[in-house]
C-alpha cells in the first residue's frame, strides 16, 4: 500500500488498513467496469458516498456507525477492484472468502463489529440497489424498463442524488470520501464519550 503497510490478502490484520490508502484505492477504481458517461469514471468512492446519502435518508435517525457502515460497504475494493456480479458469480466461494476477511479486517479496524447487524446489512443493500439504479440509468445506459428488471422499481428517497450522479475526478471523490469517512468518525467518538 502506499502507505507503506503490507497487506496479506489471504489473512488481512486490522493493523494494515488505513483509510488513507482505502480512499486512495476506492476514488481509483471505476464502477461498471468505466462504462460510464462523463469525462471521469464514477468510482466506487462516489458509489460509497452516494449509498450512504441513500441509507441516511432512508432512515435519518441513523447515528455516525451506522452511516459508517454504509459508506465502508466496499472498502475491500480498493484491493480487488470491483468486479461486476456476473463474473463473481462465475469466480464462486473463493472470491468471497477473500473479500469476507478483508471486510471483517477493515471493519475491525474503525471500532465496527465484525460483521453487521441483519437490519444493517438490508439497509445497505436497500441503499446499493437504489444507487445502482440512478448509476445504472444516468451513467451507464440503461433503459429504465432495463434497470428495472435488474435492480427492481426505485424506491423514493428524500435527498438530492444529483450533485453525487455526477463523476468527479479522482482527487474530488477521494478527498470527498475521506473528509465523510473522519466526519463520521469523529461523530460517533462524540457519541460514544457521551
């Protein structure tokens, strides 16, 4: 890693994740494999910041844990790249294993439990399928009935998504990340102190 950490892929430690090189990774790596419109690919950075958007407005109340569970959602991509969900399927049980353990790795790392709550893993799987939707139909050329069939009927959501549909460029949507990923972090030292 750039930050000079060594990270073992196949037995990850929590005490070679730093969110610098996670933010890094993330602004680097493109969704739909860069099929996308705009003059910057859409990087699973932005992808990040807009699930969390997404999950906050489907529940407000949702405290800065919460919110960060949702943006490190795909933290392990920043290692193994995102890789569309045909070919993971294709790949099977051992691509899993790996992006598991990396995830738990990471999540142990930033004070999260090693895996999340049932309520929150259909939270974030709620707000990742509404995002693919608005990625899929304004950047990568879906047809509405298209994305439908794929992602299911969009559900409504109560929060502006238009500046976040917009690529950044890489530097953007990494700072971005970074500065939401020591926001929620610093929130939910605040909470926990008190």
């Amino acid at each position: 890693m750039l930050s000079g950490r060594r990270l073992d892929l196949l037995d990850p430690s929590p005490l070679d994740v730093e969110i610098a090189d996670i933010a890094h990774g993330l602004a680097r790596v493109a969704r739909w494999n860069g099929q996308t419109a705009g003059p910057h690919v859409f990087s699973v950075a932005q992808h990040s910041l807009l699930v969390e958007a997404i999950g906050g407005a489907f529940e407000p109340a949702l405290g800065a844990a919460g919110r960060l569970e949702l943006l490190l959602h795909d933290a392990p991509e920043y290692v193994i790249g995102d890789i569309i969900s045909p070919f993971k399927a294709a790949i099977g049980h051992s691509y899993k294993v790996v992006e598991t353990r990396l995830l738990a790795a990471i999540r142990l790392r930033f004070g999260l439990a090693p895996a999340p709550s049932a309520a929150t893993q259909r939270l974030i799987k709620r707000a990742d399928r509404l995002s693919a939707y608005h990625e899929a139909t304004r950047l990568a050329g879906f047809a509405e009935a298209e994305a439908v069939r794929v992602f299911g009927k969009p559900e409504r959501v109560e929060a502006s998504l238009d500046a976040l549909l917009v690529p950044w460029p890489t530097a953007e949507a990494q700072g971005a990340f970074l500065a939401r990923f020591h926001a929620l972090a610093e929130a939910g030292q605040a909470a926990h102190a008190s």
